[in-house]
C-alpha cells in the first residue's frame, strides 16, 4: 500500500504492521522512515513550549549537579546543548534577536561576577583556540609568520594608512589588506577601527566586497588587461554596478546568497539592472555566489566571461558538419557546458568536427512546456563547448532545424542573468512574449541555497514567515515565439 509521508511528503510503501494501524486509526500520522517520524515529534514537542521555562530546567540541573559537584562529560554538555538548541531553532527571526540580547546581558553579568569586569577577554584561550582553528600563531602573542617590514607596517598608524593607500581603490577591502599583511581579517579590522580609518575621506575601505567577490575581481584581471572598472554608480545611477569594462560594453555583478534576498533587495532588482544596462547597450552577466561555490558551474561561468570578452578561441560553423544525436547521448556535454545542466529531450541537433567528430555546439530540441500545449517545439538547451564561441553555430542549427522538421511553432529562451539576446539577430521571425521569473531558496540556519521545492511549498512557506528562508530571484528569462508563417 502507497502512502504519502506525513512530514517530507515522498511517497513510500507501507509496512505490514502500518497497513495494520492504518485500518484502526487512518488519520494517525505515518512516515517512511525513523527520521521524518523523529522530526515530526521533535517539532510536535518544542510547539507551544516556553524558552524561559526550559532554560529554567536547565539551570536548574546546573544547581543540582553543582552542589552534588558531578562534572558533566564533553559528550553529555554537546547532547544537553543540543537539547535546548533544538527548541530555539524554530523561533522566529524577532524571538531569536530577544533570545541573543538576554544571553548578551547575562555574559555580561557573569563576567561582572567572576572578573570583575563586563567585557573580560581571556586572551590566552583565545590565542589557544585561534591557533587550533587557523594553524597559525595569534598575532597578539606570536608574530612569527609576519615579514620585520609587515610588523613595522601594522604597528605605525601612518605606515598602516600609507600600506591601505598603496592598494588601488578597486582592490582597497580588509580580505586584501588582510591577505597581503600575512594577518587574519578579524585582526585588520581591529587595527582599522583602532586607527580610526574607517572614517577617513581618504582611505575609502570598501565594506561590502566579500572574499568570493575580491577572487571574481582577481580572475577577470588575470584574463583581461584593458581597464577595470570597479563598484561605480556612474553608469546605470543612481545603481552601482560591481565591475564594468567599457570596451567591451561589458558589466558584472556578484551576488551574495543572504544580501540578494527577498529580505534585502525587491525581487525585480536584477531584472532591472539587466534592463537599464540592455537599454544602454550593456550586456549584464549575474555571478550568483551559490553558482560560483559550484564546482561544476564555476568553469562555466568562467567560460561565460571569457566568450562575453573575446578570449575564447574561434571556429566557423560552414567548417563543421551537422548531425542529429539522441538527447540521452547529449547528457554529459550538457552537463559540462550549460549552467542548468542536461534536461531530456526528443533530439540534439550537433555541429561536430569533420574529422574527430567532436561536438562543437548543441541545441537540444523537445515538446514545449510554454504555453501548455499552444505550441509545438522549444529549444530546452543550448550549449556550445567550454573554450570555443562557434561564429554562425546558432543560426545553422536552426536553419537545419526549420527545414528538416518543418515545425508550426517553437519556443526560444534567452538565459536574462548572463546573455541579452544577441543570437535572436540570426534567427528571423521571433517574437517576443515575456519575461518569467524563478528563483531558489535560501535557509537562513545553514547558509544552503535550494531549488523551489514544490512537494514542501506549505512547510517552505511556513519558514518564510518565520524570517528562516528568504528567495533569491534571478534576472529571468525571456521568452521568444517562432511561428510558420
């Protein structure tokens, strides 16, 4: 007997013993595994139950072990943590904050009792752990992994600020300052705030670049070496955008997974960056960062960069031939070369080499999902070979395509994030008919970003209410419509 998980919903066969329950008590709740059961009562167990009464009951074994003077085991303090975690994780965002407050106030207290002082550092531990967790000496007691000329630097105000202003302003953030001095970010905050740099006129530290924005900058300089523009306003204002190459008509934006949220930022944001640069002649590509910690997506999105600024090498289609392949035998191309990876189709119309046979470029071709049965056919992928820009590919293919398979109608896409529409110029006749949105979710509790999830839309939107996951929209996509005429 079929039955759907009363908590993940994934539909599973039932045992004999819960065929038997199901017959007595159908409205009883039944899951297929001891997880989903575990997490379902777990949740079912913390729903009404007061924060303050179980920090109570805490504090109360505390008192009780203390004047019994029995020492808990490591083991034992990480299960009781976990125990009165598990009760706060399904607190709202405001709930959360009220909780941090009250633990700020009672640490506080309580190094006011033992220390005799609010704000008591144990710098030895802290020197202990910071070796344990980063392999490398604390600068406040050890500066052994620091140049004589770096400790001169970081020990002179002036130096210090000369050092910063050294950095091109592009650059000037605390992951490089950090990373050329040989010290950690945490550390070079410090000196920054205790130098009282962050307010001045001259310094300009850029706050806002994280660690993956500064390796996207370091990456485009390596491959390119005309002029960079970085974080400027004077292009789209009053918008920034992140980097813009004016030879190549070229902008790029990095976004962050938290601070590109629905929490942050109108869902049209990117859509409308996209639409002021189009109007200007600029073509937008969005690194969105969960794309670029991606170890399959990553090289694409390289590549991406890489064809928009003319690096990539050359090949002319009237030198390749064409061929029909199966979708199924397209996967692993797809896979490597689109940054949606494969979808399954009805057939791939290739450009392959005349002697290796190598594909150089694939359009994947399947029944339309668009328009729920209003047209014929839709381009689901396309993709040409990582490290090639096949001059005249997409219009062959689909020349092939239209005389070969004589369609009524077909559905075209173009990927709004990273391309503008420059191959519709090849293919005559295509209308457009809108710009769909999507987009991804992003838990707050572990920093993961997930695809929409629409067999757990009630449970995902329960936690968007709880300020716990928040969407990140992408630019959209546009959607062409070829008709036989």
């Amino acid at each position: 007997m079929k039955y759907k998980c009363d908590w993940c919903q994934k539909e599973f066969e039932m045992t004999i013993n819960q065929i038997r329950n199901y017959n007595k008590d159908p409205n009883k709740k039944y899951f297929c595994c001891l997880s989903c059961s575990g997490k379902y009562y777990a949740k079912k167990s913390h729903e009404g139950k007061s924060i303050q009464k179980e920090q109570e009951r805490r504090d109360k074994i505390s008192k009780t072990l203390k004047a019994k003077e029995i020492k808990l085991s490591e083991e034992e303090k990480k299960k009781r943590t976990e125990r009165l975690n598990s009760y706060w994780k399904y607190l709202d965002k405001k709930a959360r904050s009220e909780r941090n407050k009250k633990n700020a106030i009672k640490a506080k207290e309580t190094k006011l009792k033992r220390y005799g002082n609010e704000n008591y550092n144990n710098s030895l531990q802290i020197g202990i752990t910071y070796r344990k967790n980063n392999n490398i000496n604390n600068p406040a007691h050890n500066w052994d992994h620091i140049t004589p000329e770096h400790l001169k630097i970081i020990r002179d105000k002036e130096l210090f600020k000369q050092f910063i202003l050294n950095i091109p302003l592009e650059d000037r953030c605390i992951y490089t300052i950090a990373k050329k001095l040989n010290i950690s970010r945490s550390y070079c905050s410090t000196l920054i705030n205790e130098y009282n740099l962050y307010n001045d006129s001259e310094i300009k530290i850029h706050r806002n670049l994280s660690q993956p924005q500064i390796e996207l900058q370091e990456y485009i300089k390596t491959i390119y070496k005309g002029q960079i523009i970085i974080n400027t306003k004077k292009i789209i204002t009053p918008y920034e955008l992140d980097i813009y190459i004016p030879e190549k008509q070229l902008a790029i934006e990095f976004n962050g997974n938290y601070y590109h949220t629905t929490n942050n930022i109108d869902k049209k944001a990117h859509y409308n960056k996209s639409k002021l640069c189009e109007e200007r002649g600029i073509r937008l590509i969005h690194i969105f960062e969960y794309e670029w910690d991606d170890e399959r997506q990553r090289p694409i999105l390289e590549n991406i960069i890489k064809s928009a600024l003319g690096i990539n090498k050359t090949i002319y289609a009237r030198k390749l031939n064409i061929i029909v392949k199966e979708s199924k035998e397209m996967k692993e191309f797809f896979n490597k070369n689109n940054i949606q990876g494969f979808r399954g189709g009805k057939f791939a119309i290739c450009l392959i080499d005349k002697i290796t046979k190598e594909v150089y470029m694939s359009y994947l071709f399947g029944d339309a999902f668009f328009g729920k049965g209003k047209y014929e056919y839709e381009v689901i992928r396309g993709a040409t070979k990582l490290g090639y820009n096949v001059v005249g590919g997409a219009s062959k293919i689909w020349k092939y395509f239209i005389k070969t398979y004589k369609p009524e109608s077909c559905v075209y896409y173009i990927d709004y994030n990273y391309f503008n529409g420059n191959s519709l110029k090849n293919l005559a006749d295509m209308k457009y008919i809108k710009t769909q949105f999507s987009f991804k979710n992003y838990f707050v509790n572990n920093g993961k970003v997930k695809n929409r999830d629409p067999m757990h839309h009630k449970e995902i939107k329960q936690l968007q209410e709880q300020g716990l996951v928040y969407p990140i929209y992408n630019a959209g996509t546009k959607v062409y419509v070829w008709e036989n005429k």
